[in-house]
C-alpha cells in the first residue's frame, strides 16, 4: 500500500525519547496512553539513577532555572501541530527565483513547521525578541495562563482570592510568562542550528540575567561566546532617573563552540594607516613594532650586520633569540630609522598577520550604529515612524560578518522591521555572497492611532515586507560586487490550518477504520500549489528551491529543483498508467499524487511496481 504524507510536525517528544533509549536502553519502557495505545515512555527514576553517581532518592538540591509554567513550555515546544505553510506569489519578489523566505505567523508554529526542512542548517539566527515591560504579550501559547490562575498557582493568593504578596512588575508572573514564551522558541531554534552554527539574542538589562541562565540549560553553558554590549544611543537622557539607559546586551552562543571558529573583523582606515612601506620592501607595507618584551630571560646584547649594537630597555627582555634576529637581519625585515642610526625595531608585514582583527565585546555606536541611525534609516526607505526602538543595519552586518560564510542560511524568528533581510541583502551586495535569510514575523495588528495604520499599514508583518522590497530597490540602485547573484527577492509562505479538512489529529489519533474518511479531504479553498508547499513541508524538501509547472497528458505537473528533480507532484485527478511511466521517466527523487487522484484502485497499485521497474530511487507517497 502507497505511503501517505503524514501532514503535521514531527512529534517531538518521540524522537527525544528514541534518542534517549539509543544511550540508555534500560530507562525508556511501554507505557499506555489516554487511547489505550502503547507508546515509548520514559522511566526518570531510573534515568537519573543513570545519571547520578549516588542513590537517588527523592528531590536533590541542584543548580538551575526554573519558573511557574516551565514543564508548560516544554510539552508545548515538543508537541506536534497540523499546520500548513501556504504560498503567497501576489506579496512576494520573484517568487519563481529567490532564495529567500519570509513567513507570516506566529514564530513558535513557524519554528517547528521549519524542523525538519531547516534541522541543522542554518548558520547563523539573530533574534530581537519583545523585551519585558511588564506588560501582556502578542505571543500567547497554549501554556498561558491569566493573572489569577498564576496567582493562585504559585502561592500568591489563597483558594478565597486573598492577596497573598503585593502585585508589582517586577513579580514572577512577569518574568515567568516572558521565560516560558523565549524557552520554548530557544529549544526549537537550537535545533535549526548547524553544527558549527551561532545565535545572537539582543536583550536589554531587564532579563539579560535570566535569558543567560536560560539559554545556558538550552545550549550549554561551555558554548556560551560572549555578552556583547552595544551602546544603542550616543545622548545620554538627563531626565533618567538613576542611569541614563545607553547600552542593550547582545548574548551570543555557539551550538558547538569548539567546534566552530567566528571571522575576524576587517581592518579599518585608521588601522590600515599604521601600515606603510617607506623603503618599497617586496613584502609590502608593514609597521614597525619593538624586539623586546615585557617578559622573558634574554637580556644580552645583540649586534647587526650595519654595526649597530642593540639591548633591551631596563627591565624588558628579548622578543627574539640570535638566529631569529639574524635572519630578520638579513631579510631587512629591521628598522633603523630613515637615517639608518635610530634604535631597531621589527617590520610587522600585513602579509604575516592575520587577516583581519579579533572582535571586541563593546561594540561602540560609531562602528556599528544606534538607535537613531536605525530610524533614519527607515525613514529614507519612506517608511520612518513606524517601528519602535529598531536596530541599525550595521549592527547585523557585524554579526553577519562575524558569523556567516557566502552561501549561509540566516534565520530571524522576530524579524520586526526585517533589519536582518536588509543587512544580508547589503552584504551580499558589498562582498559578492549569497547568503540566504528566513524571517519571520507575527501579523500583528497595528495601533489605530499609530503611524502605520494611518500609512495604510494594518499589520507589523506588512511593514516588514514592504522594508525588503524598497530595501532591495534601493540596493541595486548603488554599486554592486559583480559576484553577486543579486537576490532581493523573498518567497512569502503564511501559516494556516492543515490543506486537510478537518485534520486536526497527532501521529497514531486515527483508527484504521477511520482511513477511509480522510481520504479525499483536501479543503476546497486550496490550490495545487498548497498541496505542494505542505508536501515539501512534510518531506523537508528546500522551501526555497525552484519550482517549475509543466502539463503533461492534459495534466498539472510540478517540478522542483533542477534534473535529478528533488520533487516531482500531481495532483490533478484521472491520471493513468501512462502518465505514471512517463513521470518515471524523469527518476526523480521523490514523487507524489493525490491519493484519490487514480482513474482506478488497478492504478494506484501499480504505481509503486512501475516506479521500481522504471526508477527504483524514487521515494513514492501520496495525500
């Protein structure tokens, strides 16, 4: 029997626990579900009785976070969702070719509708998410809960309704609702890290100290990189309070840190000007720096060939042993001054070092821009005003520049005013890469009161990507490396219900009598191309990949990717075994057709023989 697409997210809480049994065999067992069914289970007992180097009894003391909802947060992370990513061409740019995604919906549905397509493949994420003022949030997961029910939860009031603490922002509610909504969306974003990956997460001073424990649990606490400072504004406000607040946190974690190495940033003019080459030495321009050093045993005297005697400064040492400066000598790679009498000093050649230098944690406005700077920026893209508190472009080129390779997949699940597609767009233009981004963004309504409703913008995610069109307009309006493949375009996918009609169900919820049921439910609204982006979806075929359209036999056939064809689907009705041959003609990877596509129950099983017979690498389902 054809195997059907199973439509919806990996069950997450599955593969934990498979991956769990692979190192401890004895600790996963057969536990009865809510159906009857039996499903993998873990034993904790005797896991952590695995884990522990005594006998465990009861609740340890131990190091770490927790929060009123964190358990929540988890199950909802893990848990499976029928959901579906939907193509929009009419607010795309150059849907057919570009390389790029922008997702409408809420991040945490995106994140794991991404799982299996993006598992372990994107390079670098960068993420401004929402920080917390104390105030309710957009994002609100199934793990959410009203004041009250926390109250009450967490010993704040009594069964009666008494108030038990006072109620000020700086409560747990506050804090927990903001952990619960970031943990959940960390533990998936990890996942779509690659190996030698990285994540950089702005935060302000108000949860920094919880983000960081936080994202230790997630990534590791050895693989945490640096707290980057970046001093967003260059006027201090003399109507603060205590501080005038001029500084946001950058934290920055690798998925493997020893695994990976960061670029080295390039030098600047003012750098480059210590360089010269005063006497045309073919190594080319070099500065000079001192023989001696701080520390060391050498303090003898040393003799050049030009007669010259030289010995360190009281209380330094020699740099370089007699062999090493004899052969600097005799490579004129010493200094003796323009006259050829002044004290020696090394050539430091350009070419001997390396490429580039090492990144600092306080990243000042003048390298890397401000607040101010950011709003201006929209402003020359006409849509100033619109956005609170946005980053500058050059604040994410400095991240991409550190992080990203030509060619690397970017991810910004919080893409607010999509700064992130802005700075790899000029990036790309500036070096000749072709790094590719996925943002994602809430379709937030706008305030009615607010400068973007009155622009005639009714969502934040509207805002978004009407900033990469003129973003991208603009770029290619200026000087472009002649490398660059220059791809301003962007694929818009929204998220909605499942193509399936009432399809709302997890792996194993559907009885074998119920098949018959669902086998012709596609909803009436969807068109072909849903099918396929929800196939490709389930199968974690490139989202980005060309797609082509061809009609054979009087039938729609799509294409993806170039010949060995990642994908090719049907899903027209009528189709017959000769439409089945020809298709297998091309040997794709992968094949699909509707599964009450058939012209008869005779066809449909033969198609798996004439695949096997015609091009036996083919992976063959059907919906």
């Amino acid at each position: 029997m054809m195997e059907k697409m199973k439509m919806h997210s990996p069950n997450l809480t599955q593969e934990n626990i498979a991956r769990i049994r692979e190192m401890f065999p004895a600790c996963v067992t057969e536990a009865q579900g809510e159906d009857g069914k039996l499903r993998l289970a873990v034993d904790f007992d005797q896991l952590r009785q695995e884990l522990s180097e005594s006998i465990m009894e009861g609740p340890q003391e131990r190091y770490h976070l927790n929060w009123p909802g964190k358990r929540e947060a988890l199950l909802t992370a893990n848990a499976p969702i029928a959901k579906t990513l939907r193509p929009c061409r009419e607010e795309s740019v150059d849907f057919d070719t570009t390389k790029n995604l922008f997702i409408e919906g809420d991040n945490l549905e995106a994140l794991k509708l991404l799982q299996e397509t993006y598992l372990g493949k994107v390079k670098m994420i960068y993420i401004d998410p929402p920080y917390n003022t104390g105030n309710d949030f957009i994002y609100e997961d199934d793990f959410a809960e009203n004041a009250e029910e926390f109250l009450k939860r967490s010993n704040q009031k009594d069964e009666e309704g008494n108030r038990l603490v006072t109620n000020s922002e700086s409560n747990g509610r506050f804090h927990s609702d903001w952990l619960s909504m970031i943990y959940a969306r960390l533990k998936l974003a990890r996942n779509l890290l690659a190996d030698d990956g990285v994540i950089f997460i702005s935060i302000d001073d108000g949860e920094v100290g919880n983000l960081r424990k936080l994202a230790d649990q997630i990534f590791g606490e050895t693989n945490f990189i640096a707290n980057l400072i970046w001093q967003k504004k260059y006027t201090r406000a003399n109507d603060a309070k205590w501080f005038s607040d001029n500084h946001d946190h950058i934290l920055c974690y690798g998925k493997d840190k020893q695994g990976m190495t960061l670029n080295m940033l390039p030098r600047n003019e003012d750098q480059l000007a210590a360089y010269s080459n005063p006497d045309n030495h073919p190594k080319g321009i070099w500065k000079a720096t001192p023989l001696h050093a701080k520390s060391g045993t050498n303090t003898s005297e040393y003799t050049f060939n030009n007669g010259i005697t030289w010995k360190p400064p009281i209380g330094t040492y020699r740099r370089f042993n007699d062999e090493s400066m004899k052969r600097m000598d005799e490579n004129n790679e010493i200094w003796f001054g323009a006259d050829g009498t002044q004290t020696p000093s090394r050539k430091s050649f350009l070419c001997d070092v390396k490429e580039g230098v090492t990144p600092v944690t306080l990243w000042p406005y003048d390298e890397v821009g401000h607040n101010h700077e950011a709003n201006n920026e929209l402003k020359t893209l006409g849509i100033g005003g619109l956005f609170n508190n946005p980053k500058p472009t050059r604040l994410l080129k400095r991240a991409l520049i550190l992080a990203t390779n030509p060619g690397d997949l970017v991810l910004d699940f919080f893409a607010g005013s999509s700064t992130t597609a802005d700075a790899v767009m000029q990036l790309n233009a500036e070096d000749g890469g072709n790094r590719k981004f996925i943002m994602v963004q809430l379709p937030e309504p706008c305030d009615e009161k607010s400068e973007a409703f009155k622009a005639g913008y009714k969502t934040i995610a509207e805002i978004s990507k009407e900033r990469i069109r003129r973003a991208g307009k603009k770029i290619l309006e200026g000087e472009c490396h002649e490398g660059w493949n220059k791809d301003i375009g962007f694929r818009v996918l929204k998220i909605d219900s499942s193509n399936m009609a009432d399809v709302y169900y997890t792996p194993d919820a559907i009885e074998q009598g119920q098949l018959k049921i669902f086998t012709d439910n596609i909803k009436s609204d969807r068109k072909p191309e849903d099918l396929l982006f929800q196939v490709l979806q389930d199968w974690g075929v490139d989202l980005s990949l060309p797609i082509r359209k061809e009609t054979i036999q009087g039938k729609t056939i799509f294409f993806v990717n170039q010949p060995p064809y990642d994908l090719v689907a049907c899903f027209d009705t009528g189709v017959n075994e000769n439409l089945v041959k020809e298709l297998a003609r091309f040997e794709p990877l992968r094949v699909v057709f509707r599964d009450t596509g058939f012209v008869s129950d005779a066809v449909k099983i033969n198609v798996e023989q004439i695949f096997k017979q015609m091009s036996p690498g083919t992976e063959v389902k059907s919906i």
